[in-house]
C-alpha cells in the first residue's frame, strides 16, 4: 500500500476516499544517521540511545489510553449490592526493550531501516473518511490543525497533545471513485475499521 | 604586611543612580546611570578597538564597523554646524546618554564569562563585586525607598536593602594583558566617534562637556551560574549583541546586513553568521572570500542586492533566500541540521518547569541555540560553502578577484612607495574593511579602486555566467536546493550528497557561461526578462528553479545527479526524476504562457506586426469581455455567461509563441520528449 509523508504529501490523491494515520517513530533520519554509511560510533550510541527513547515514547503513547467505568456485584438487588467505580491506565512492559537494548551497534542502522517499512503493520491511530474533500484537502486539514490549530478538538490537537510530531505519522488511503461514492457506504466502511482496528485517536 | 586588595587594583570610579532591568524571567541586566566629562571619554572603548592581534573573530568585525560617511554627513555637523554667531546661540543640540557595557577582558581579547560574584558588607556599606573586573557600592537603607538586592555572601545568597540614588562603581579598566574591564559602547558609538573626532580637531568646541552615559552589566553571565543553573547562561558578548541588535533596531545606524547579522532570533541570522566566520576562519578561503560575501551593506534595500562589481553574494540574499525555501518547513529544517541525533539536548526528559519549544526557524530557547549553532556549523555550513565556491561559475568569478587582488598585493610589496601607499589603502578598504579617506589625499586611492573594479567586471562579464550575478537567481538557487533536499530527505541521503548532486545540476545548467539563462532565448522573454531587464519577482524565482531542475528531465543529466549522490540507484529511480524533471520543465513552459499572455493583453494594441483587422477585432472582443464584467459585479449577468472570445483570441495569438519558446527549450535541455505547458506541484498548504 502506497504511503505518504510530509516530503511527498503533494502526490496524495485529489479525491474522496478513506483514510489512517499510521505511527512511524523509528527510521534511520529519526535516530540521527542521515546517510548510509560511516557512521562513528559515537553518533551510533547517541543513534541506540535515541531509539530507545523513542520506542519508550510510542509505547507509551499507545498505552495512554485510559479505562474508566463502574463494578456492580452479581446477583443482588441494586440498593444491596456493592459498587465499585474504576479507573484503569494503560502501562507498558519492558519485555520488548530488552530485545533492542541488546542489539549491537552495528545492527542500529539495519534495525531503524527494517523498522520504518514495518509501520504500517501496526494498527492505525486515526481512521477517516471524506466526502466532500478530497483525501490532500482533508491531510493538508489535519496538519493545519496540529500545526496552528487552536484548543479546538481535533485529531491535530490531539497529537500535539501527547507529544508526537507531524513528521512521526504516515498516510495510507484508498481512492473512491464517483460510482462507489455512496456516503452510507463509506461511513459503514469507516465504522467497521475504526472497530476493528481501535484507533486511539478517533474519538467518534 | 597588608596585602593589596582587588579594590586598590580598581582604577576608574564613578558615582550615579542603579538600576535593575528585566521582565518576569527575562535575564537581567544592571546599571549606572551617571555622566562623564569629555576628558572622560577616551576611557570610552569603541567596539572596533576590541579586535584580537591575531585571528580576527567575525563576531568582532561586524560590532566595530562605522558608518563614517554618516558621521561626517550628519553628526559632525549637528554638534559642529557651520552657521552664523546668531543662528548658533538659537541652536539647541542634546545626545541621549551613551550606552557603554563593561566587557571581561584578558589578554586583549574579550572573555566570554564575568568572574563570580562575591559580596561583602562594612559597617553601613554593601559590597558586591566581581573580583579583578568591577565592584559596586551601596548604602544599606531600611527606609520606604529602599531596593532590595541579593548577592552571594559566604556560600549563600543573601538578601539586602539598600539606597538606589547614590551607588558607585569601580572599575579596573584594562591594560596590558591582565584581567579587566573596557567600557564598550553598544549605543551611541557614532556619536562617541564624532565627539573624540571633534576633541582632536578643536578642543574648545565641547572642551566643558559632559555626556549621559548609562553603564551596563550582565551580572549573571558568570561561570558559577553557568555551572548551576538548568538553563544556558548566556554570555557577556551574547547579552550585549542583543541589546546592540534592540536598541540600534528601529535606527538607521545598524540596518541591512547588520540586523541580520547581530540577530539571534532566527535559524537564518545564526547561518549567516557562521558562515562569514567560518569562510573568515577557513584556511583555503580566509579574508579573500569573505570579501566576496558582501555582509556590512548599511541600508536594507541595498542588502539584499550585490552592490560590488567583485561580489559573489551578499548576506541579505543568502539569508532572504534561507527564509523563503526553509523558513516555513520545520521538518526540512530538522533533515538539514539533524536534529533529530539532538533530539534528547534539544528536548531533555527531566521536566525542571523548564520549557523547551519545538524548534522552528524563529523559535528556539537560549539553551536549544547552542546546539542549533553547533549542527549548523557541521551540517549546513560545509555545503553552504561549497555551493558559492565549488560551483565552476561562482569558482571562476572568485579566482578573477583572487587574481586581481593579489596583483594589488604584489604592488604593495614591491611597487614603489607611492603605487604601494595607494594599492594598500585599496587593499584595505576591500579586505580590512577600513574605507579609504575622503579627502582629496586619497583620490588616487579611490581612483584605483574604481579600476580594480571595472577590471573585475569586464572580466566577469566575459568569462563568467551573468546570470550568477542575479539575487532572483541566486534565490532560485536555494529553492532549488531545497526541492532537491526534500527529495534527500525521502531517501535518507545526506545533505552533503545531495549538495554533490546540485553542484553537478548546476554545472550542467550554467554551462556555456549560463546562455540557456541569456536573455535573447525565446523562452526567458516575459518569462524571467522584460528585454534585458530581470523581472525581480517571487514568480520569476520560481521559474528560474524550474528551469534549473528542468535539466533533470534529460536522462544523461538525471544520471549525472545521481551519481553524483554516491548512492546507487534503479532504473525506476532514474525514472521518476527524469520526470519530475520534465514536470518543472511543464511548469516553465505553463509560467511562460501565462506571462506571455499577460505582456500580449497589454500591449497588443500598439503591436503593429498583428494586422489592423485582428487588432479591432481583439479590441472589440476585449471590450465585450468588459462589459459583461462590469455587468457581473452589478448583479446583471451570471459570471458563467460572461464572453470568453477575447481569451480565445490571447490564447490563439500567445500559442505560437508558446510552441516556439517549448521547442527551443526542448532543444537546449536534450529532451526526447516534447514539453507541454501545465502545473504540477501544490505548496505544502496545498494552494
């Protein structure tokens, strides 16, 4: 599936379709090793460390969510039974850090490279549709919103708010031509991806 | 036996008014407010006579430059005005104070940091002081005018209350090579300059002066607080190039390069400024190139053109074309100076209250600067170079002033006296930056200048590119630069590679001395030149980058590009630049027929090779398309049925020029393909 980013933004289709946001976090320019080769290394210890740091930050951002609900005990009338209001926040492990902390510093610069192809393998923290923009408008829209937007809600607000930049996302779409431009349609369509899919930062 | 205290060491004292300057967290800054008498002032230090023997620091040159074609026109002549008895005893004439900082000198040269505070208390007085440099002292008052200070006494700070109205300072001014002070002036230095000029030609006029001047210091730029504090302490000459840059802002005295120069406020002034310092530094390039980066032009419409026939550029191109291709991408900004290998500096973990903005082209913490300045350095300043000394247009105009130069180098040496006399006061001028003399003693000076000059432009004019010699060109350049960055950044290379390629791109396009960008080419007429005269437009800037990248939409030359990256590539890599060569060769073409049309809707009236019949029949239609015009803004007519015959008949009247212009283009850029006039790309707002 063809992606996008800022550098290559303009070439997003002119049309409507559906959407997702994916996280890429880790690429060899995001841990500081612009270029392919001869790297020193101290620039790739600073690189590991930075991988770490960012890995740390993306887990952590896909386990911000936080639950919050109530408990009834069972098989009692409501004025005698126990009630229990919870909140649970999402934490992380570190099972998965001990892996690339063990990796050598030879292996930083591969281990970045694979790891930026397999963005998309992740699942999608925003999923959209538009109908009356085309897929750019609505991309352009979004990055308006986290880059100058005000306090109002939107899915820009809410990256800058945990701490992610524009250039961490990746875009993925598919194009809907005028036949299937059916609005009950997409939105069904939307529906059933946000539900399989839980992206964090849709909200509706 | 007593021992001599720092205080017996202090050689200069004053008595005035203190004060405190700051807002909220802002850095603060102290003073005196007090006067000297015009004996005084030769303890008043002028930032040009801070210069270190050796290694000239560019910081250092661009403070000392005076502006004595100003002194002599205006200042001289308002304390000094050649009038009648009558008309001078009406004359009221008042300067405000001068503004003099007290600079930590050692060895001559200016230190970066004050000694620590130390403070002390006798009896009624406060002491506090930075030992070998300055000392201040207060009476202890509890009365309701009392002001509180806070100074560091036995391994604490302490708080006081003390008298305001009657501090005094003492000073150990410097000489020799021993730590002290100089009284710098950072506001009022042409007006320190007129009055010691005038004291040496006629005492008598201000013999019983006595000139405000307002003492300043930056007592927390010290070693100890940089040592403690979370927050980069800035240093003395950093405190002092702000508020030289703040006060000298809004008048004439520092403007053009000097205000892009002394700034700290944004990524561009800070790539200026390293970049003059590190081709001032650089041993192959030294004095001689920076000679060629014109960065001491005085007003802003002179600074962002080359104002000398010897110029490569100047610092108000490069920095408006920085601005314009880089100012509004962060994410570029971030792939050319690397920030991401920064990134835990740039954006510590440990949260300390502080905050620490996501860096953009103006905004950036004091602490974000210091590495901001060290990656551009590394990362941006090597290319930068390379660009206006590696490319072989640009290396050739410098190797005819290096040549010329050095003739004037061999006068000095070895003509005879008169001829070396001369040819120093030219070499000077050019590489020192000392302007020759106004009086008529130095006309054969200036008159040998003027030679130099007109040499130098001869030679360019018929060894050289002209078109090197435009800023709209120069600023196509960056754009194309960066374009060819994004493409970098996509494919993680770089920014030394990819300035490998465009320094490749640019020797194919400006090959043949630049004629595919001469003025007589059929597609550089409306498009770029109106007859031989450059349009300085935004529009032509972007058609001069189109034209350029145009070059890639020949295969031989995409190939060329690439290698030069030194990475490898495939077949379907070669392919899509070759077209996104084509696509800027289709943006040229489509820029031209727009301008086409516009100058033929113009002037077709008057254009006499159309016949009389055709030319009524475009003036008729022309006012047809008028009139309905006209009647859409009255509400009378939808904009749908408007007449569109007169746009048909531009259109008709233009294509032929259009064809004309894309085959001659086809030609000179090697294309197997035709090109065909339309718009490609959208700006990252998508507009």
């Amino acid at each position: 599936m063809i992606t996008y980013s800022v550098d290559n933004m303009s070439l997003i289709p002119k049309n409507q379709g559906i959407y997702a946001f994916y996280i890429n976090m880790i690429s060899p320019a995001k841990i500081g090793l612009i270029g392919n080769e001869g790297f020193s290394n101290d620039e790739l210890l600073n690189a590991k460390k930075l991988l770490i740091r960012r890995f740390k930050k993306y887990l952590a951002f896909i386990r911000s969510d936080k639950l919050v609900g109530n408990l009834v005990e069972e098989g009692k009338a409501e004025h005698v039974s126990r009630k229990y209001s919870i909140i649970a926040n999402g934490y992380t492990s570190s099972g998965s850090l001990e892996k690339m902390m063990a990796l050598s510093l030879d292996e930083i610069y591969k281990y970045a490279k694979i790891s930026e192809l397999l963005s998309i393998f992740a699942q999608p923290i925003y999923v959209g549709i538009t109908t009356n923009q085309t897929l750019f408008d609505r991309y352009i829209q979004h990055k308006n919103d986290f880059e100058y937007g005000t306090d109002k809600p939107s899915f820009g607000l809410r990256m800058r708010k945990n701490g992610l930049d524009w250039d961490d996302l990746l875009f993925s779409c598919v194009e809907l031509g005028t036949d299937t431009h059916n609005k009950n349609i997409i939105s069904a369509l939307e529906k059933q991806l946000q539900s399989v899919s839980m992206p964090l930062l849709s909200v509706r | 036996m007593k021992k001599i205290s720092q205080t017996e060491a202090y050689n200069f004292y004053k008595s005035g008014s203190f004060g405190r300057f700051y807002s909220g967290d802002s850095f603060p800054i102290e003073y005196i407010q007090t006067s000297f008498t015009s004996d005084e002032l030769n303890d008043l230090t002028l930032a040009r006579d801070i210069r270190p023997p050796d290694n000239i620091d560019f910081d250092l040159l661009i403070q000392r430059d005076i502006d004595e074609v100003r002194v002599k026109r205006e200042i001289e002549p308002y304390l000094n005005p050649k009038k009648s008895l009558a008309e001078l005893k009406a004359k009221v004439i008042f300067f405000p104070p001068l503004l003099a900082a007290v600079i930590p000198i050692q060895d001559k040269k200016m230190q970066y940091y004050y000694p620590n505070e130390v403070g002390s208390q006798d009896g009624e007085f406060v002491y506090r002081e930075w030992p070998g440099l300055y000392k201040l002292k207060y009476f202890k008052d509890g009365g309701v005018n009392s002001y509180p200070i806070e100074t560091y006494l036995e391994e604490e700070y302490v708080n006081f209350n003390v008298e305001i109205e009657q501090v005094e300072i003492s000073l150990r001014l410097v000489k020799g090579s021993q730590l002290g002070a100089k009284l710098v002036i950072i506001d009022g230095q042409h007006r320190l300059f007129t009055l010691l000029t005038l004291l040496d030609k006629d005492t008598s006029i201000i013999e019983n002066l006595v000139v405000p001047v307002c003492i300043l210091m930056s007592p927390n730029s010290t070693q100890n607080r940089k040592a403690n504090y979370p927050v980069e302490i800035p240093t003395v000459p950093e405190v002092f190039r702000h508020l030289f840059v703040d006060v000298n802002k809004t008048v004439e005295l520092v403007g053009g390069h000097f205000n892009i120069l002394l700034s700290d406020n944004n990524v561009s002034s800070l790539i200026c400024r390293h970049l003059c310092d590190s081709v001032l530094k650089d041993s192959t390039l030294g004095p001689k190139a920076l000679a060629v980066i014109e960065w001491n032009t005085k007003t802003a419409k002179e600074s962002t053109t080359i104002q000398r026939h010897y110029s490569l550029t100047s610092i108000g191109i490069i920095d408006q074309a920085l601005t314009e291709s880089f100012g509004d991408n962060k994410y570029l900004v971030k792939y050319i100076l690397n920030l991401a290998a920064r990134e835990t500096d740039l954006y510590p973990d440990e949260d300390n209250d502080i905050e620490h903005p996501t860096v953009t082209w103006t905004t950036f913490s004091t602490t974000q600067k210091k590495i901001l300045d060290e990656q551009i350095i590394s990362f941006l300043i090597p290319p930068l170079k390379r660009i206006f000394f590696e490319t072989a247009e640009f290396n050739k105009a410098f190797c005819i002033f290096e040549e010329e130069i050095e003739k004037l180098l061999n006068i000095v040496k070895c003509g005879d006296a008169d001829d070396s006399i001369e040819a120093k006061g030219v070499v000077n001028q050019i590489l020192e930056y000392i302007p020759i003399g106004s009086s008529s003693s130095h006309d054969k000076e200036r008159i040998r200048y003027r030679k130099f000059e007109l040499n130098i432009k001869e030679r360019r004019e018929a060894e050289v590119a002209t078109i090197i010699s435009y800023s709209i060109f120069q600023r196509s350049m960056f754009l194309s630069w960066s374009e060819l960055l994004k493409y970098g950044r996509q494919i993680n290379i770089s920014v030394d590679s990819v300035t490998n390629g465009f320094i490749k791109l640019l020797n194919i396009a400006l090959k043949h001395k630049g004629s595919i960008f001469n003025f007589d080419k059929p597609y550089m007429q409306h498009s770029v030149f109106d007859s031989t005269k450059i349009k300085p437009k935004s529009e032509t800037k972007k058609a001069l980058s189109s034209l350029t990248l145009a070059f890639l939409g020949a295969p031989e030359a995409a190939k060329l590009f690439l290698e030069a990256l030194g990475n490898g590539f495939s077949g379907a890599e070669l392919s899509e630049l070759v077209e996104f060569g084509q696509n800027k060769a289709s943006e040229f073409i489509r820029h031209y027929e727009k301008e086409r049309k516009k100058t033929f809707r113009g002037s077709y009236k008057v254009d006499f090779s159309i016949d009389k019949d055709d030319r009524e029949e475009l003036m008729k239609a022309e006012e047809k398309q008028k009139l309905h015009l006209r009647e859409v803004r009255e509400g009378c007519r939808n904009k749908a049925d408007v007449d569109n015959e007169f746009d048909n008949l531009v259109e008709k009247y233009a294509k032929n020029d259009v064809e004309l212009a894309s085959k001659a283009l086809k030609e000179l850029l090697n294309y197997n393909t035709d090109i065909i006039s339309y718009d490609v790309e959208l700006d990252d707002n998508g507009e």
